[in-house]
C-alpha cells in the first residue's frame, strides 16, 4: 500500500513581523479592510507657532569687518563683597503705550568685551502713573572713559534723573499734553541740574575729583495719551538724536549754537556788557592764581540741550549715546541699513532690535545705548 502524503507545513508568518494575536473574548476577528486608520500627528508647524520668515540682520556693514570678535570674550573682574556693582553686558527693554511702540537696549562695546571692562552706558526706562496720564521716561547715561567708578556715574545719574522726573510726572504730563514748551524747559533744566549736582556731590563724598565721577545723560518723555504726539528730549552731554522719516535720517540732535538766552550758572559765555551798557574787562588769557579767599572756578559744563517734536504716523525717533551717533554720523551704510530695516510697517521685536543695535563698523567699538519710538 503506497505512503499516504504529508500534510504541505502550515505557513508562519516572517521574522520581523509578529503573529497575529488572537481576538479577545467577545470580540469579532476584524477585517482589515473595515478598519478606520487613526490620524496622523499632526506637523509641528500646526504646534508651534513659528516667527515669520525674515531677512537675516548682518553683522557689520563696511568694507572690513571690526577688529574685535563679534560676542563677549571676558567677563569683568567681581568683588565678593560687592556684587551690587556688576553690570550685565546687554540690558533690552520695551512696551506700546497709545500711539507709540518703544524698543531700547544697552549692549557693553566690543572693546569693553575683549579687555574685561564693565559697560560705562547705563539705560532706565520707567513708567509713572496709569492710563493716559501715565509718562514714560528713557534715560541713558555714559560714565567718563578710563576711571574706574565710571559705570557707577552713570547709573546713578539715571537713579537720580529717574527720582526727579517720577516725583514730578503729574506737571511734566499737563505741560506735554498742553504744550507749554517754556515750561517744560525751565522745568527740565531743574530737575537735569539738580541731579547732576548730587552727582557732582556724591563725587565729593567719595574724595574723588567731580570731572572723573561724572556721566552724560540723555531723556526722552513720552505721554501714554493716544491723543498726543509731542516727545520731550533734555539732556546734557554728547549723543545722538534721530527721526526717521519717509525712509530718510534727519539728524535733529540739539547743536550746542542752538541754547539761547541768558547765561545759566555753570555754562556759557558772559555778556559783553552789563544792561546799563558798561563794557567789561577784557579777558587776555593770562592765567590767575587763585585767590585764598575764593574757591578754585569750576570747569565750564556742557550745556543744556532741549528739543519737542511733534510726530507724524509712520516716523521712527532714535535717541541714543554717543556709540551708535558717531558710526551712524560716520558710517553711511550703517545708516542705510537701519533706515531699510526701521521703515517697515511694523516695528521690530526685542531680539530684531538687538541684532539691528549692533550692527558693527570698524573703527568703533564704544557701548551702545539707543532708544527707538515707532509711531502707530
């Protein structure tokens, strides 16, 4: 009788794919071609929301790039016991109040970076009072090259220009708001000597001569009413003021020939003659010695500068120190670039606005202190 044939092996399923499992009690086996296949995740474009494409800032203009390295390389030295007095390497600041949006920054120079040495700039940007009485002040001040305290000074003159205008913000608000320009002057001449006198005091108690503990400064006031497009500058010192218009720079910086009037005590020339037209001595030069009974003549100070501006939908007003004011005066691609980047429709973020800030130029590599006011 012939073998009877082998039942053909029943067939596995391959290696790499496990055996179907058997249905659960109760269960139905499924079709695959029944089933429903579960959604994708969805893309990561539809979970984050991602910044909108922009053209990359650059990170100097020039024929040559700047000598020193683009980031930070040395940390400035610190004191255990004083660690109150270290300053950051950038401070960046913002808000949009009625038909301004604000950006402002403070980056420590490129030479400041490379040799380990503080930022000499110090920026305050406050708020005083609410709605739209509330008033926005930006100060930026900037410590004496090569002393040691300089950054000190320079802080302090914000602290105390800050007190001032603070304590004062409900008059400064009405005589914006009113245009009582005179006003605003004298008034600002005040506070702007009075701060800089306990500056100048504050020199004395250290047992340090007043030229070396000293500091420019330079403000801006901003009134939070929709309604009111007057910006107060004040200030004493070097820097910059800007306007941006139409896509050009003017350059609205209050110029020294410009401060008219009497003599204020601590500047200026005095009068050919008195009133009664009585013509004074003339001064030769020779030099004096100085009398014991007098005290030794201060140096001249640097005079007071002051300029309201009425603004128009679409400008950009730049104040800033004299670190981005001299390669914006000196650099004219510099001031093309900014030009193209600040006259688009919206005003830029916290991080474009930095990156636009610094852009580089060989040649200067002081700190860098700009405000920017976008105007709605």
């Amino acid at each position: 009788m012939p073998p009877r044939p082998a039942a053909p092996p029943a067939s596995s399923p391959p290696a790499d794919q496990p055996p179907p499992r058997p249905p659960g009690p109760g269960s139905e086996p499924s079709n695959p071609a029944d089933q429903t296949p579960e959604p994708p995740d969805p893309p990561a474009a539809d979970r984050i929301e991602r910044p909108a494409d922009t053209p990359r800032a650059r990170g100097h203009v020039g024929t040559r790039p700047p000598t020193y390295d683009a980031e930070p390389t040395a940390l400035p030295a610190a004191d255990p016991d004083d660690l109150d007095d270290l300053v950051a390497d950038t401070v960046l600041d913002g808000a949009r109040y009625g038909a301004c949006t604000l950006r402002a920054v403070s980056v420590r120079g490129d030479s400041a970076r490379y040799r380990g040495e503080p930022r000499r700039d110090a920026l305050l940007t406050a708020r005083f009072g609410t709605g739209e009485r509330a008033l926005l002040l930006v100060a930026m001040a900037t410590g004496v090259r090569a002393t040691p305290g300089a950054h000190r000074a320079a802080a302090e003159a914000c602290h105390w220009i800050g007190r001032a205008v603070g304590r004062s913000h409900a008059r400064l608000v009405e005589d914006i708001r009113d245009g009582r320009r005179g006003d605003l002057k004298s008034g600002l001449h005040r506070l702007t000597d009075r701060s800089l006198g306990k500056l100048r005091a504050s020199a004395s108690e250290q047992g340090v001569a007043p030229g070396e503990y000293a500091a420019s400064l330079r403000c801006l006031l901003l009134s939070a009413d929709p309604g009111c497009r007057t910006r107060v500058f004040f200030g004493v010192g070097p820097g910059g003021l800007f306007r941006l218009r139409e896509g050009a720079w003017q350059d609205i910086e209050p110029q020294v020939a410009d401060v008219k009037g009497e003599p204020v005590l601590g500047f200026g020339s005095p009068p050919s003659e008195t009133p009664e037209g009585d013509r004074l001595t003339m001064d030769l030069g020779i030099p004096t010695p100085p009398s014991p009974y007098e005290p030794a003549p201060e140096p001249p100070r640097e005079p007071f500068r002051f300029r309201t501006s009425v603004a128009r939908p679409g400008d950009t007003l730049l104040m800033c120190s004299g670190g981005l004011a001299e390669p914006l005066r000196g650099e004219p691609e510099l001031g093309e670039y900014l030009a193209e980047r600040w006259s688009r429709p919206d005003p830029p973020g916290l991080a474009a606005f930095l990156a636009d800030a610094q852009v580089r130029v060989k040649g200067y590599a002081d700190d860098r202190t700009a405000a920017a006011v976008w105007e709605a």
